[in-house]
C-alpha cells in the first residue's frame, strides 16, 4: 500500500474512533435508564413494542427487535414463559412498497401503525438526522394515539423527532457512521438490562 493511501486510511481510522468514543462518553444515562423503564412496563402491561427507522436505521430496527425478541428468553424452549411483543416495521417489504406506491414513502410507517398501535405501546424510533418526514408522521399519530416514544437520535439535538420524543437519547454526532454504531450499542445495552430486569420481575411473582 503507498504511504499516501496509508496515512489516509490512518487519519480515517484515528478521526472515526475518536469520535465514536467521545459521543459514546457523552450519552445521557438516565435517558437510557428511562427508556428500559419504559419498556419493562410495556412488557409488564402486555403492552406491544414497534421500532423503525430508515436506511442504516432499518436494519437496527430490525436488529434491535430480533434481540428483543430472543435475547430476553430465559428458556426459548418454554411455551409459558412471558415474552417481549416486539414489531419491527422495516420488514414487511410487501407492506412497505404497497404504501409507498399507493400513497406515497412518508406513509410506509404511519399506516402500518394505523393497524396496530394504542394507548402505552411504545415506539421506539432509531434516525440520525431526525428529520425523515415518514418518521416524523409515523410519531405524530403514534401520539395521538397515546403511544409512549423513545428516539435513539443523533446529530446533537435530533432534529424534529428530538422534540417529539417522550425520551430522546442524544448522539452528539453529526455523522451518520457513529450514529448507526451507537443505535446498535443501545440496543444491546438495552436488551441486556431487559433480560436482566425481566428475570428479576418474574422471581418476584
């Protein structure tokens, strides 16, 4: 490799983990401690969960559902132990280019909520701007439903879906490649404290 591509491959590598450590260092823990409350209650009320998001963003949501699905199983074999109703809405492809065609992209998000969320389900949205208007639209309804909402946000101040999050959790980046890695360290994190707590619930029953 010539030393030109190298001392640039170099100055990437420094510049992105640096950055990637000081948003993780800043991130508001009591927002997180908040957004695991919200969601053990969820769970504890037999409420649903629903996460989205776009591009990068997708896949997490999908990501971030899987784990919440599985990850919190104690026993993935026993029929009757009580489970996380977790929905992404990135992975109904079907679903997804019907509305897109039919109405138009803002919608794919709000018409599937349209279906299936009510009073203290909780959203959970994962943006990196957020300022994706389908996003925005879906959280609106979702509120108007009385729907509890986490946003998992970044570019500072998340944007629009910053203001309408009921717990937003801030990543103080303005680039799109930390803020998707730290969507997926939230999600584990979160999960694991899920699985933990959730353990802890039914030994007090």
């Amino acid at each position: 490799m010539a030393d030109s591509v190298k001392k640039t491959v170099d100055r990437i590598i420094g510049n992105y983990i640096s950055e990637l450590k000081q948003a993780l260092d800043s991130l508001d823990r009591a927002r997180i401690h908040k957004a695991v409350g919200m969601i053990l209650s969820a769970y504890i009320n037999n409420r649903k969960v629903f996460i989205m998001g776009n591009g990068g963003s997708a896949a997490n949501a999908s990501h971030f559902a899987c784990d919440l699905s599985k990850n919190t199983l104690e026993r993935v074999d026993d029929n009757k132990e009580k489970r996380f109703k977790v929905y992404s809405l990135t992975d109904n492809t079907a679903l997804l280019t019907a509305f897109a065609n039919d109405f138009s992209f803002e919608d794919v998000f709000l018409q599937q909520l349209r279906n299936l969320i009510g009073a203290n389900d909780v959203l959970i949205v994962l943006s990196g701007s957020g300022q994706s208007k389908n996003l925005i639209k879906a959280v609106t309804y979702a509120k108007k439903r009385r729907a509890k909402i986490i946003g998992i946000l970044g570019f500072v101040t998340g944007g629009t879906l910053g203001k309408l999050a009921d717990c937003p959790i801030l990543i103080q980046s303005k680039a799109y490649g930390p803020c998707e890695d730290i969507q997926l360290v939230l999600d584990h994190i979160i999960t694991t404290s899920l699985s933990v707590m959730k353990k802890n619930h039914a030994k007090k029953k």
